[in-house]
C-alpha cells in the first residue's frame, strides 16, 4: 500500500517512461541511409570496415566518441516531467 501522494505502481511507472525514453532516443540516433567515405565533421576517410559494421556512419571514430562524450548525461533521467508530477 502506498502512502503519501503517490499511487500504488507509480515509482515502476517512473521508471518504465525513464527506460521508453532512452530507448526512443537511442532509436532516433541510430546512423539511416547510404554510408559516407569521409566524415562529415573533420573529413577524414571512414575505414571500408566500419561503414560495412555500421550502415549509414557518417562521423570517424574520433568524433563518434567526442559526441558520446558530450551526451553522456543527457539522458540519464526522463526529462518529460517532474518527478512530483509523474507521481500524483
């Protein structure tokens, strides 16, 4: 029995929406189309491997890892509300 203002499943509803969001943004960012030869931030030449291992690359390995790094704790949270207000 939950007490307070939340309802009963509301904390594994939470968590359910935080795991459906990461998972629609990493949906989203998956590389789409025709592979390039060259990356399209420094223009560097992509390795024939990594444009057969990933379908439709588009950054080096270099800067891949620059962007990843950058949003690394972007999406570690849902971020479609409040938490007061996922729990009411």
């Amino acid at each position: 029995m939950a007490s307070g203002w939340a309802q009963d499943g509301a904390v594994q509803e939470q968590i359910d929406a935080t795991v459906d969001s990461a998972v629609e943004h990493a949906k989203r960012r998956l590389p789409k189309g025709e592979s390039l030869t060259h990356c399209e931030e420094c223009d560097a030449p992509i390795p024939e491997r990594r444009r057969q291992a990933i379908p439709g690359v588009h950054l080096c390995i270099h800067c891949q890892s620059e962007l990843e790094k950058s949003d690394k704790g972007a999406a570690l949270y849902n971020r479609s509300g409040s938490k007061d207000s996922q729990l009411r």
